[in-house]
C-alpha cells in the first residue's frame, strides 16, 4: 500500500476499533490483510464461514486486536 492509502486505511482502522472494541468482522482484501497483520502482529484473523471461495477482491473477516 502507498503511503496515501495507508493513511486512509489507518483511518478506517481507527474507526472500526473505537471505543474499545477489540473484534470486528472487516471485508478485506488480500494487501489490507496482510497490513493489519504487520500493524498488530498479536492479532487474530479468522475467515468467516459462508465466505465464498472463489477469488473475490475482498472477503469477510473476523478482526480480533490485542
């Protein structure tokens, strides 16, 4: 991701996880995941069931932060 983009997922980040939350189910692609598991190395990422699997841009994950 550029530096632009990483600002403006930063952003959603921050909002996703507000007031404390620590899990949150994200539609992220394949760039945006491996972001979030660089940026919060003790997360938890599960793909949600029902999630198809043919090669979507983006698909639905369960987000937990530490």
């Amino acid at each position: 991701m550029n530096h632009q983009k990483n600002n403006g997922f930063d952003e959603f980040l921050s909002d996703s996880f507000k007031d404390g939350a620590c899990v949150r189910e994200l539609r992220l692609s394949s760039t945006e995941l491996k972001y979030i598991q660089l940026k919060f190395p003790k997360s938890k990422v599960m793909k949600l069931s029902g999630t198809s699997n043919r090669t979507p841009k983006k698909i639905w994950y369960e987000v937990r932060i530490k």
